[in-house]
C-alpha cells in the first residue's frame, strides 16, 4: 500500500533536471532584472526558522485572499531577504508552473523543507484545506523555535561559566603556578604534594607532542562516537538514555508527545487519515524508541485496533502516560480524537517548560559545584606553597 511518506520523500534523482539551471538563474524582481550566480545546489540550502515561519504566514495570508499558488510565491520571493533561499522560491514555484504539486515540487530541497511540513502539504492538497494546514503549520514552527530559544538561553548562563572557569584555570596555572616553582627552586625546596601534582598536569599541557597526543585521541574518540551514534544499536542506545535519564529524561519525553499530539491534531482535524498522521508523526520525531512505537501503533490500527487500544499493546506503550491514553480512548468514543490531541499538545507544551525550567535550575547549582571544585582544588595548590613561602624564604 502506497503511504503518505512514500510520495513525499526527497526526490533525489529527480532533482539534477532542475537544478542544472543553477549556476546561471534569472530572477525578474519588481524593479527591474537581476542576474545571480549561484556557486551551490540549492537543495543543499537550509533556510533559517524565522525564513521558514515568515514564508509560511505570507503564503497562508496569499492563499486565503485567492492569489494564484505561483503568483504568491514569486510574491514572497522578492521579499526574501537570503539569496539561496530566495532561489529554493523562484525554482519551488517554476516547477509549479510546470504542472508539479506543491508537496511535490517542496520535496526537492530535503534540507529546506523537513518531511513533517512536506507531509503535511501533501495531506492539505488531499483535503483542500491548505491555507488552514499552514496556519497550523506557522504556529508549529513558532512553537519549535521558541523551544529552541529557551533551551539555548537556559544554557547561555553555564556556557558563560565554563568559559571564566577555564580562563581563571588558565591564568593561575600558566601564570600564577611559575613564579611559585621558581621561588621553590632556588631554594632547593620541595613543593606540597597536591601543587606537584598541579605542576606535572600543567607540563603535560605545556608540552607540544604531549597536547598533540591527546587531542588526537580526544579527536579519533570523538569520531568514533559520532560513527557509533549514527549506527543502529548506537542510537537506540542514546535515545533510550534520553529518556530514561532521570528529570531530564522527562524533559526528552514531553517534547515528543507535544510534537507528536500537536501533529497528529492538527492533521486529524484537517480530514486527514489516522494512519496517515501516525506515518508522519513517525517520520518526524527524533527518538528511536517512539519511532519503534508509532511503528508498532501503524501496524495494529491496521490490524483493526483502536488508537488507545494500539499504544497499550505496543511493546513500548509505557511511554504513553495512561492519562493520556484515556483520553484518547475518550476522544474516539466521542468523536472529538482532534480536539482532545490538541488539549493534550497544549498540556504538554506548558508541562515542557516545567520540564526545561527544572532541568535548568539543577544544571546551574550542579555546574557551580563542579567548577567550584576546580577551580578550588587549584587554587588550594597554590596557597599552600604561599603558606609555607616563609619559611622557604628563611631557608
């Protein structure tokens, strides 16, 4: 059976037909014809997410004013402030003037358009309710970046830590540790213990072949991590202790289920077949141990379960709060899956920031600990030679 996800997946071969004209593209503009060299594949184009949201509003407003798919798209292309994005427009819309769909013609640049919003294209140009998909579509996005936004803000105030703890470690050990050593030397006197063993770290640190050596190996170990994640058992590995790390583990979990209940509301009230939402929802989230279960809800809503039904058999139901499932089942007994997916999606994202906020409050006192012991390890090893740089100095 053909499936949504099918017909929307990145049409790879497809794309050298178009994408010959890139190195010399003509863009006719409102005040005139400017001609742009292009140096890249515009399918390797990502576009920023106020592009995206921004692109998204326009063409939904366009839409629902009645101007023409393509017309409205070249619209918005002039007002395109990123060149390369710009180009992904132009193209997008001379393949619609071709005769492609929407989705279709969106699909070409993977890394532009994720398979989420070309999935949900797709599923509005079956139901002819596109302009009200994007709507949902803008408030999605919004919704994703200022996620991003306060993850990225919550972890400003530690980043800035790490970085003064590293540059007051710097300071006293290349700086401040010398002129100790060098007091002790000439006077034949041995330093405290835990100073030595300061000493011999910051030689190590000092000493060129020795640094090169463990980069190297922090480099080669890097590598192979980032290989391994990428392998199957790696990533089921990490992503299973994602979530099951506690309080953040939390954290992973509700950003999910708001991702997945927020799609699947939106595309079930859009008249969008179950299996179809489910199929996205799976192709969208980044967790292998949800992917398994949407896998696995797929294949016994088609065995004839119901959705609540599905989850609590699936092998990986348990991540699926039995609160939810009830209503779920609730929704389903009264015809409102919708309705209660979006009640469930706005619950979760109010129970994400709880979530963010206190992964945060344990991050920082954690991260002040941590560094506290550092940097007073270090500073111990240097006032005990100061301590004893008296009597050194009478020897």
């Amino acid at each position: 059976m053909t499936t949504l996800l099918d017909e929307t997946q990145p049409l790879q071969d497809q794309r050298p037909a178009r994408l010959s004209r890139v190195g010399d593209q003509a863009s006719e503009l409102s005040q005139g014809t400017r001609v742009v060299q292009w140096s890249e594949h515009l399918y390797k184009v990502r576009a920023k997410s106020t592009d995206l949201i921004l692109f998204t509003t326009q063409l939904a407003v366009m839409l629902d004013s009645d101007v023409v798919l393509s017309d409205a798209l070249d619209a918005i292309a002039q007002q395109a402030g990123d060149a390369r994005f710009k180009a992904v427009i132009l193209d997008i819309s001379e393949r619609v003037k071709g005769g492609e769909t929407f989705s279709r013609a969106l699909a070409f640049y993977p890394n532009t358009f994720d398979s989420m919003f070309v999935s949900m294209v797709k599923a509005s140009e079956a139901s002819g309710r596109m302009v009200e998909m994007l709507t949902v579509l803008t408030g999605y996005l919004n919704f994703e970046a200022e996620t991003r936004k306060r993850v990225l803000g919550a972890l400003t105030y530690p980043l800035i830590m790490v970085l003064m703890a590293i540059a007051a470690t710097g300071t006293l050990m290349f700086f401040v540790l010398p002129r100790f050593m060098r007091i002790y030397e000439s006077r034949g006197a041995a330093l405290p213990k835990l100073t030595q063993v300061l000493v011999h770290v910051s030689h190590i640190i000092g000493d060129f072949e020795m640094l090169t050596g463990i980069v190297t190996t922090i480099i080669v170990l890097g590598v192979s991590l980032y290989y391994w994640a990428h392998t199957a058992a790696g990533r089921r590995m990490i992503d299973l202790a994602k979530i099951r790390t506690p309080v953040i583990g939390t954290m992973f979990v509700d950003l999910v289920i708001t991702r997945s209940m927020r799609i699947m509301a939106t595309m079930v009230n859009t008249g969008v077949r179950l299996l179809d939402a489910i199929r996205v929802i799976e192709g969208c989230v980044d967790n292998v141990c949800f992917q398994k279960l949407w896998q696995e809800v797929d294949e016994k809503i088609q065995d004839g379960y119901q959705l609540s039904e599905a989850i609590l058999l699936a092998e990986d139901g348990d991540l699926i709060a039995p609160g939810i499932i009830q209503m779920l089942r609730a929704g389903e007994r009264g015809g409102r899956l919708g309705e209660v997916c979006d009640k469930v999606s706005t619950f979760y994202e109010k129970k994400l920031e709880a979530s963010i906020r206190s992964v945060m409050t344990i991050m920082e006192p954690l991260m002040i600990t941590i560094l506290g012991a550092v940097i007073g390890t270090i500073a111990i090893a240097l006032l005990l030679p100061v301590f004893k740089v008296s009597s050194v100095m009478a020897h």
